[in-house]
C-alpha cells in the first residue's frame, strides 16, 4: 500500500480549488497503451509519422487506420480503480477538476463530471476541409477513410502535433491551475507542451503540488509530494484517507 503524505489529506480537505491533470499513465491500468514505455506507441510509430496533419494530408488511408486501430482497443477498456477514486473523490474536496491530455473518455465514463479534454476525443471526428461534426459511433468501425458531404476526409477529432489545442479548454485549464489550492498530475511523463506547462503555472501560483507516477519526470522538481507509485493504487487510498478525515 503506498505511504501517503498527511500533508496531501490536509490539504485536500482544506481546498476550494483542486486540479488533477492526468496522462497515459491514468489510463495504463486499464489497458490503454501508453506513448513512451517500454512497447509504448511511439516507440512503434514517430509522432511526425502519424500524429499529425501532413502525415494525414499526404496518407490519410493510414493515418485513419492507425487511429481505427487505437480505437479498437480504447473502445473495449473500462475506467480503473484510479478512475473511480477521482470520481469518488468529487464529493469529498471542493472544487475537483480534471484536466486531461488523454483522449480516451474514461474520465468520463467513470462518472467524472468536470473533465476538461485539452487533446480532443478518440470517439469523435470531424471534417478536415469544413469542420463538419461527425460523431456517430458508426463511423468509428469504418476501415475506409469517410467523406464529408463537402468532399472532405473525416478526422479523428484529437490534437496534433504543431495544431492549437483547443482555446476555451487552454483558457480555463491555466486559470485553474493559477487559482488551485492543490495541483495533483498522475501518469504524465510531463514532455508534451503545453499541458506539461500547466504543473509549473500551478507551482508558480503556489499551489500544493503532488506527482503520482511510478518514475521521476521533469516535473518531478516542481512537486511537493512526489509519489513514486500507480494511479491505481494512490488514488483509492488517497479516498480513503479523506473519508476517514471528513468523518472524523
Ligand atoms: C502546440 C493526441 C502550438 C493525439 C497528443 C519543443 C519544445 C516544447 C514544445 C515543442 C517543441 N517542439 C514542438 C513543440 C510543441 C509540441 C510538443 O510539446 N512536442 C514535444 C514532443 C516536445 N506540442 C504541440 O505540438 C502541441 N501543440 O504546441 O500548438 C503550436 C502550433 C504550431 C506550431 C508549434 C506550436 C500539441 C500537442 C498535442 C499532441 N497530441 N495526443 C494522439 O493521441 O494521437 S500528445 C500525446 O502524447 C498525449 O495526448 C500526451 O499529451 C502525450 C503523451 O504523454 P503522456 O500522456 O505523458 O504519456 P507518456 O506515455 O509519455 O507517459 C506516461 C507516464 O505515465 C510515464 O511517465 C509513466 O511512468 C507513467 N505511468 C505508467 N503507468 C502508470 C503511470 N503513472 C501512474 N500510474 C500508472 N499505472
Ligand atoms: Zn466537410
């Protein structure tokens, strides 16, 4: 069972404000495969390769196949006991947001009720020429690259490598970040900017910060409490701690 700082419990439950920006990582024990480990999926595929738009201009064929195959596997995974413990979690803190780089939507799907995707979601698309919704889950067992009505290709409705991520979602991240009283980020290896620069807008604001993952990353430095341990194990006991405090 990992050791968790009384200091985290305390803190928690003095909060009014609390982020937990989550990764890969978050989502490794449900069996979404992460992007830098060991068989990771960028140890596979370079991100210049795949994930992103002139990969997709000039084959979209395989970059669409690629992402059919990611969803073939995301689409059959569950939340986690770390998953669910954020979810129990919202009750006990004031507060909760999460922030994920995560395009899976088991934040969601746990029960999650403010989630803020800054990478987009798997189980959407869109028209790269008109914008053009298309999120019907049909769409997500099509081999065959689909067309817009305009004569488009439909996209998998993520962030790209060199694309803006999404303003209003940015926005109202980094606000959070800069009025959070505790900043937990579990299961990033923190290299992808800028969601890897939300922990250090949080430890500027004086935030507590926390690090839950099993190794050092570069925003190991910038964390209060660093727990070297999974999400899957931290989370509850975290849960449970707070609940043994709020009942007294
Ligand atoms: C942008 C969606 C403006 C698609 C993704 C040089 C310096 C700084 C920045 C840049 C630079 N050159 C280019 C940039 C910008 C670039 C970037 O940051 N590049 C990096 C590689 C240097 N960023 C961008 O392009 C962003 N856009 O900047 O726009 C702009 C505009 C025009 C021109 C320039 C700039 C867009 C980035 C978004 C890319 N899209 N995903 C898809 O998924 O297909 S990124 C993708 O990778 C994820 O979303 C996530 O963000 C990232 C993966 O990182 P992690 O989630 O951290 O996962 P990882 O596998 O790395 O780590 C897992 C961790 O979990 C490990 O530490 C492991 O120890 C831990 N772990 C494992 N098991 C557990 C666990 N922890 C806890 N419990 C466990 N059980
Ligand atoms: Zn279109």
């Amino acid at each position: 069972m990992p050791t968790i700082p009384s200091s985290l419990v305390d803190r928690l439950a003095r909060a009014r404000c609390v982020v937990v920006s989550t990764g890969a990582g978050m989502s490794a024990e449900s069996g979404v495969p992460t992007f830098r480990a060991e068989g990771g999926l960028w140890t596979k595929f370079k991100p210049e390769e795949l994930a992103n738009v002139d990969a997709f201009l000039r084959n979209p064929q395989m970059v669409w196949e690629w992402y059919q195959s990611r969803r073939d596997v995301i689409l059959n995974c569950s939340p986690n006991a770390g998953h669910t413990a954020l979810v129990e979690m919202e009750p006990l803190v004031q507060g909760l947001t999460i922030v994920t780089q995560n395009i899976d939507g088991l934040h969601a799907a746990a029960g999650s009720t403010d989630v803020i995707e800054l990478h987009g979601n798997i189980r959407r698309n869109f028209c790269q020429q008109c914008g053009e919704r298309y999120d019907d889950a049909s769409l997500l067992s099509m081999t065959e690259i689909p067309s817009c009505s305009c004569g488009g290709m439909i996209r998998p409705d993520v962030v790209w490598f060199g694309e803006m991520l999404p303003e209003k979602a940015l926005a109202r991240a980094e606000r959070l970040c800069e009025e959070a009283d505790v900043f937990i980020s579990v299961g990033t290896s923190g290299v992808v900017y800028p969601a890897a620069g939300l922990a250090l807008v949080a430890h500027q604001h004086h935030a507590f910060t926390v690090e839950i993952n099993p190794e050092e990353t570069p925003l190991t430095p910038y964390a209060n409490v660093a727990i070297s341990a999974a999400a899957g194990a931290v989370l509850p006991e975290v849960v449970r701690l707070l609940r043994e405090r709020t009942a007294g």
